[in-house]
C-alpha cells in the first residue's frame, strides 16, 4: 500500500510563500537593474538575503522566476485596464479609460516595466517568451476592437486597424519610458492626458 504524502504544516506553507514573495520582489528590482540576460541565480540570492540552497528550494530556476513576474504583472496589468469596450462608451473614452489604466499601472510597477525595456519587448513588436507573448496579444485585441469600432463609426480616421493598434502602445511606451527617464514627476494623471493628446492627434487628426 503506497505511503500517504505528508501535509506540510501551515508554518512550512507559510514560509514557502514568504520566499515566494522575497524572491519575487528582489528578482524583479535585479531583473529591472541589470536585465534577465546579465542576472544570475547568485544576483538574486545576495538581493534576496537568501542562500542559493533556499532559492533553489523556492524557484528551480532563473526562467521560473521570469516567467513569474511576467504572469504575475501580466495579469495585472490586463486587469487594470479593465473592461473599456463597453457599447455605451465612445471609442476615444474607452482609449482612455485603458490609457489611464495602463499608465496608472506601470507608474506603480516601475521595475515590471523596467523589465520590459530592458529586454527589448517593445509593444509594437511581437515581444520574445509565451508570458509576454499572451499579454502582448491579450492587450492589443483590445485595443485592435476599440479601433475598429471608432473607425467604422467615424469617431476614428480610416486606418489599417492591425497596424494602428500596435502604433497606439508603441507611442504609449515611448512616451512614459521617456517621461520616467527624464526624471519628471510620476503621476499617472498628468502623463495620462499628455499621451492621450498625441494619441488624439494621431486617431482623429488635427489639434483636437
């Protein structure tokens, strides 16, 4: 008869998620700071204040805890731009509703969209790992539908609705990455209605 596998006690499911969250928290600050490519598992150990026995013990690896903190933050950020294709809505106020969300979001998560830079995964490409893929392709059908219905409706200018979406989150990135460089003051309102001014310029044409 095979042995039934112990429970862990609530104190040892306890400090699995303390590490969990530890680990996390520091490998996204060293992922932001110096990139995945240039990080090693000993980087993240002296961040964490941990040994490489425990980490290894929480994450088996570099990969693991990447993937994490995309999945993580991916979700996250979808959910923060929440549901703004709604019928009662005009095209532009449901681009900004997700603009405010999206800003709102990285301005509170600065390493997560550190991260994002650091590797390259620029929005208006296909971004590289299936973590980030799956949110890059989440977010743009979202922005791909408000489009689509702003042009057919005339709200919008008439544009190729596969190429304008990823136009519209490469200019938001640009802009807050640009912004956050310059070292100007981080508040997700003010940098909201600057982008939203562009992307105005851009969607319905004229200085509107």
């Amino acid at each position: 008869m095979p042995r039934l596998k112990k429970k862990k006690s609530n104190l040892a499911v306890a400090r699995e998620r303390m590490y969990r969250e530890l680990v996390f928290e520091c490998a996204e600050r060293v992922f932001a700071e110096k990139g995945f490519t240039e990080s090693s598992m000993q980087d993240l150990a002296a961040e964490a204040g941990i040994s490489l026995k425990t980490l290894y013990a929480t994450f088996p690896g570099k990969d693991d805890i990447y993937k994490e903190i995309l999945s993580v933050r991916g979700l996250g950020l979808l959910a923060a731009i929440g549901e703004v294709t709604k019928p009662d809505s005009t095209a532009l106020a449901q681009v900004e509703v997700g603009i405010r969300g999206i800003v709102g979001f990285l301005i509170d998560h600065q390493q997560f969209f550190r991260i994002l830079l650091q590797e390259g995964q620029a929005w208006g490409l296909n971004p590289r790992g299936e973590e980030a893929q799956a949110t890059w392709e989440a977010g743009l059908e979202s922005v791909r539908e408000i489009l689509v219905g702003g042009i057919e409706s005339g709200e919008f200018l008439p544009a190729d609705p596969d190429l304008l979406a990823p136009t519209v989150s490469a200019i938001l990135q640009v802009q807050l990455a640009g912004r956050l460089d310059r070292g100007e003051d981080a508040d997700a309102d003010t940098i909201s209605v600057q982008i939203l001014e562009t992307l105005r310029r851009l969607l319905c044409g004229g200085a509107v």
